[in-house]
C-alpha cells in the first residue's frame, strides 16, 4: 500500500497548525462545546437555558487556551463550580473531564513555577466544591470505589504530565534545532575561512615566485654592473689608445698601420659583444643549443607576468599597441622588465587589487604605463628598499627616456615610463 498521499496530508497537516495555531484552539473548543451542548439536549427531560448555557461555559474558554491558558483554566474551574452550585440539570455531574483539557494547556504553555500553583488551586477548589455540594458522598469505610479527590487528582496529575512532557519535548526540539543552525553557520563560516586561506596561500605562493625571479635578476644586474665596471674601462682604454698610436704614427709601415686598425676594431667589437653578454645576464639569457638558460623576455611574454599577478588575486587588464612585436630587442626586454617590477611593486604595496596595463607607441617613443587600485581591506604593506624603481630609472635612463611615478586621482598608484625607440647621441 503506497503511504505517500498519507505521509504528504499529515505533513500538510503539521504545517496548518504550525502556521495557524488558532484554528486547532477554535476546532477543539467550539467542537467540544458543540458536542456536550447536542448531548445534553438529547436528555428527557429537557435541560433549561440556565443549563445549557452553565454547560456549554466550562469548554468555550478551550478557544483561547494558548494564549491565556492560566486564565483559561481558572474560568473552567469557575464554570466548573458554578454549574455544581446551581445543579441545573439534575443527575448531570461534571467531574474532571474537561477540566483536564485546561490542566494540559497550562502545563503545556506556562512554565513549572507560574502553572502549578494555579493547578493545585483549581484542583482543591474543583474537590472542595464536589465534597460540599454533596454529589459524590464522603467516603464509605471498607469501599473499593475511587473517592473524588482520588478521582480528581488522577485526572489532573495525568494532564499535567503529558502537558508537562510535551513541553519540554518542544524545548528540547526548539534547542536542537538551534544548535543545528549555529552548527551549520559555524560550517560555513569555516568554509569561509578555508577559502580565504587557501587564496592567501596561493597569492602567497606566486609572491614567492616573482620575489625569487626578481632576486636573481637583481643578482645578475649587480655581477653586469660589476663586470662592466671593471672590464669596459680597460678594453675602451685600448681601443682608445690604439687610435691614438694610429694617428701619431703616420709615417708607419702599411703592416703596422692596419695592426693598429685592427687593435682598435677588435677592441670595439669585444666592447660591443661584452655588452651584450652583459645585457644578457641582467636580463636573462635566451634559450638555444639546450644551454640550459631561461629565454630571453620580451612582449610575448606579458601572459606570463599577467598569469602570474593573477594567480596572486589582481584583477589585470591590459591595452596592448598591436605592432609591439616588431620593436627592438632592447627595448621589448626593457619595457617587459619595467612591468614585472610594477605588477611586483603591486602585490607587495596593494597586494590583490584592480591593475590596468597599457603599452603604446606615440611615434618615436613606446609608452609604459600600469595604474593600481586602492590596496586591498586588511593589506600591510612590507618595508620597501626602492631598489626597484631604482632599477627601473636606470633601465629608462639607458634610452634617454623618463619615469613619472605617484599617487592616482581616485586611490592606488601610477608608473609611466617613456623608451625612445632612436638610441641618444
């Protein structure tokens, strides 16, 4: 036998009297109401008004019984007495029967301490009420039959029992449910947290990885320098002196002539090869004959840096002059180099933010320009050396250009640097 429809009705169910408590109140007090007013009218001879109305007040309090249970219970009790007082219909005696329907709401909706007494008070006058009216009788020495207080306090004890446990049924329930929404907001703020740790390790992590590179680029920049200090100022002095020996020499031997040329050419062209190797070790060597060495940068290679600062949490966007590949080697390296220290600059001082890439020609000149947002809530920038920019004005300055840095209008940080594309004079 399918129990779904069955299982969906009193789950309907449920929710009706979830949503409209009142409506359980209404049906059972008007209900029972209804139904002791048609059972005692079925009676010969036929009760009065006086009696009905006695009758039918010790259930219509039932209505409200959520609301004011303690009031409703005292009304009961009241009717309850009443009705007995008077004796309206003869041979008709209430008992606790009703009154029991009033004892559940109070131990139901009212905690232990304001519900009791007022249950204890109902029951002593309910029993007093019975014993003085004479209904019942006292009780005969040697009968087995129940007395009324025995009756009376059964009746009660067992309503405030069930009341009483279902209350704290409810509480219990009302607890765990709590429990299972702040478990649960617990879950996911912990997520949260995973989530956010595993996006500090990962921009951790690619700020690790630029640092490293920029350090060894900074490393071979320094050994270039050094080189180039010591060996460029001798083999130009050669250069130097040869011409020199060439012109105060004019009288000399074709053969020593073109010895000397040759000195002064070959000296020329070891200052020119030793700047390139030197260029290539500052900026990285390129890749050919499985020596071993990274490739040379260039433009192509700006996905790279974007990826990169990416993975670190910035949001790149880049504008990109389409005719950047056919620029000089030089220059394509120089101005790769110029937006790795800027993406770098950003991760370390703004950490993840917005980043806009812009690379030009206007003419003669190639334009580099990286804007920054604001630096991200929470984001401590650490101490800079400045080495940096340092570098970079040296690499601007080595093609007569210029670097303009600071502050943006609307938050964050700007670099632009100008690379004219004919070598100064």
């Amino acid at each position: 036998m399918d129990t779904h429809p069955t299982a969906a009705l009193c789950g309907a169910r449920r929710r009706l009297v979830d949503r409209r408590p009142w409506l359980t109140d209404l049906a059972l007090g008007g209900g029972l109401t209804a139904f002791d007013v048609l059972t005692l009218l079925s009676r010969e001879p036929a009760p009065g008004p006086v009696g009905v109305l006695l009758w039918g007040l010790q259930t219509v309090p039932l209505v409200w019984r959520r609301r004011w249970p303690r009031a409703v219970l005292c009304a009961m009790t009241a009717a309850f007495v009443a009705f007995e007082v008077v004796d309206p219909v003869p041979g008709k005696i209430p008992g606790p029967y009703l009154l029991v329907f009033a004892v559940y709401a109070v131990a139901r909706h009212t905690p232990v301490r304001a519900g009791l007494p007022w249950t204890v008070l109902s029951l002593l006058t309910a029993v007093t009420t019975d014993l003085l009216t004479g209904r019942t009788g006292p009780p005969q020495p040697g009968s087995v039959e129940p007395t009324t207080a025995t009756t009376f306090v059964v009746f009660y004890g067992a309503a405030w029992l069930v009341g009483y446990g279902r209350r704290r049924i409810v509480r219990q329930a009302d607890r765990l449910r709590d429990l299972n929404l702040r478990l649960a907001d617990a879950n996911g703020q912990l997520q949260d947290a995973n989530a956010r740790l595993r996006d500090a390790n990962e921009r951790l992590r690619a700020e690790q990885e630029i640092n490293a590179r920029q350090a060894v680029v900074a490393e071979r920049a320094r050994i270039a320098r050094d080189l180039h200090d010591v060996v460029a100022h001798h083999v130009s002095a050669i250069a130097v002196q040869a011409r020199a020996t060439e012109e105060v020499l004019p009288d000399a031997p074709p053969d020593g002539r073109r010895g000397v040329v040759r000195i002064a050419e070959t000296a020329d062209t070891a200052l020119i090869e030793m700047r390139r190797i030197l260029g290539l070790l500052a900026a990285g060597a390129e890749r050919d004959g499985g020596s071993g060495l990274p490739p040379e940068p260039s433009l192509r290679h700006l996905d790279r840096l974007f990826a990169a600062a990416g993975a670190a949490g910035c949001r790149i966007t880049a504008a990109l002059d389409e005719t950047l590949g056919d620029l000089p080697p030089a220059h394509q390296v120089s101005a790769y180099r110029i937006v790795q220290e800027a993406l770098t600059n950003v991760l370390k001082h703004a950490g993840p933010t917005d980043v806009r890439v812009a690379l030009r020609l206007d003419g003669p000149t190639l334009t580099v320009a990286v804007e920054n947002g604001p630096p991200s809530a929470g984001h401590r920038p650490p101490p800079g050396s400045g080495r940096g920019l340092l570098g970079v004005r040296e690499r601007v300055a080595a093609f007569g250009g210029a670097v303009r840095t600071g502050p943006h209008p609307h938050g964050g940080w700007h670099l632009s640097a100008t690379l004219p594309l004919e070598a100064p004079v």
